[in-house]
C-alpha cells in the first residue's frame, strides 16, 4: 500500500483520501493498517482517481464530498463546492434569527440559488424553529440538496426549482433572504482554476453582477417589514454591491469580512 501511495505523486494527505474512497473504508483504517493488500481492481481504481486528481479535477468531486459549518455535504459537479468563507453568510444569518427567536416569532428563510444545499440546511439544523425554502435552477443541484438535507436531517427545508424569485409564490414574505449567487465576471482569469466547477453557478453578467443586481431589486417585494438580505459577492466587489443596495434605498447597508480580511459578505435591512 505505501508504494501505491507514493507512486500516486500527490500529498500524502490527498492519496490515502483517494485511497480510502476506492476502497471505501475510513481514513483511519489505512493508518491502521498500512500492509493492507490492495486488489488489483482497487489499485487500478485508485491511479485513475489520482490521474484525474494530478489534472487538478478537485479533491471534493474525486471524494463526492465536502465539510461545510461541522457536517460531511454530498458534492457532485452539477453544484459549487462549500467554501470555508461561505461559513460567514451562515454566522451571520443566524445572528439574524436570533433576533426573530427573541421577538418570539417563527422566522421565513429563503436561500436563493442553494446547490448543494450547505447554507439552508446549515441554517434548519442550527435553528430548528425556522422555516427555510431553498430553491435553485438546476434540477440536478436540487436532487443532490434534498439529499443532503434527508441525510442530515433537515426537514424544516423544502426546496423549489426555478429562476430565483421565479421559484416562489408571489405573496411570500421572509424575514431572511439569503444568498451565494454567481458573481464571476465573463472572463475572469480565475475561471481557468474553476474550470471543473458548473458555470452556471459562477458566472454572471455585468461584470459579475447580474445576479446580485437581479436579487437585489426583487427582495423588497419578498421581504416581511424589517427584514434582512445577505448577499456573498466576490472580494472586489464590495463597493458595487453597496451602491446598488444605496440606489434602491436600503438601510443598514454593512459588508463582513471573511477571515481572510476580504470584503465577503453584505448585509442590508428593508423597512
């Protein structure tokens, strides 16, 4: 086994990752017993996921997983893989429902764009008494996200597909909206890095701000008196996104920083 792993020529720590899936047993179990024999199948199985994984096809689609605020996310190319700067969209938002939960109300949450579902669910598990609709696009994202959700135990989520707004009845009313929409500009030189991952989650136009602009303008109509948006947005793209929320008179526009010290997520109240 030490030879598989070695001729594999990735970090040690990605080919016992790889190593463990193809055999399906737990990275511990390899630690423990490093004079496994490996069949000639599994080893076979094992270099083909470590040639996609030297053309740099990410670790999390290889491993179909992904952790996300403390839980294990299915992930599959059809969605994003979470991000640990992501995780700021979700401390803020339950600061947000914390307040709801001290009024003595049962807060409404909609999560625009969800793929794999990591903010709704991360959302319905830490704050049971919410009720969350997360919505999406792509059919196969919303499968993967249902069954995340079933998998960890969220069923206070229900799920709905369409084009943001689109997904939901037009009289609803949220205390939260929430969203990590694609904000990539067209041509963006990241995209290259980002190649595996599905563009339409990605890429907006508008230099990148279409879908903010697009959630931006519709939340008055979906959010309850003295609601809240959270919108995640590129690092550059702070600045912009508080000008669109000015122009259209929000209050209490703030933009949090991600523990890297870049602008990452901004806040907005409606009266």
């Amino acid at each position: 086994m030490a030879q598989l792993l070695a001729a594999s020529a990735l970090p040690e720590r990605e080919s016992r990752a790889l190593l463990a899936r193809q055999l399906n047993v737990a990275r511990e179990h390899l630690i423990a017993h490093p004079d496994q024999v490996v069949s000639a199948s599994d080893a076979a199985g094992f270099e083909q996921l470590a040639l996609r994984r030297r053309a740099n096809e990410p670790l999390a689609y290889l491993l179909g997983e992904r952790e996300f605020y403390g839980r294990m996310f299915a992930v599959s190319p059809a969605v994003l893989i979470p991000r640990p700067e992501t995780e700021l969209l979700v401390d803020l938002a339950l600061a947000h429902l914390a307040g709801c939960a001290r009024s003595g109300r049962q807060p409404h949450v909609v999560d625009l764009g969800t793929g794999s579902g990591c903010i709704a669910i991360s959302l319905a598990i830490e704050n049971p008494r919410a009720e969350i609709i997360a919505t999406d696009a792509s059919t196969a994202a919303l499968t993967l996200a249902r069954a995340n959700a079933a998998r960890l135990g969220a069923d206070n989520v229900e799920f709905a597909a369409g084009d943001w707004y689109a997904a939901l009845p037009a009289d609803a009313r949220f205390d939260l909206i929430v969203s990590n929409p694609p904000y990539v500009a067209t041509g963006d030189p990241h995209l290259a890095d980002l190649r595996f991952e599905p563009a339409l989650a990605l890429i907006a136009e508008a230099g990148g701000l279409a879908a903010l602009r697009t959630i931006i303008e519709g939340a008055p109509s979906h959010l309850s008196p003295g609601g809240w948006l959270l919108l995640e947005h590129g690092f550059e793209q702070g600045a912009a996104v508080r000008a669109l929320l000015e122009e259209r008179r929000w209050i209490n526009i703030q933009t949090h920083f991600d523990p890297a010290g870049l602008e990452r997520v901004t806040v907005a109240g409606v009266v």
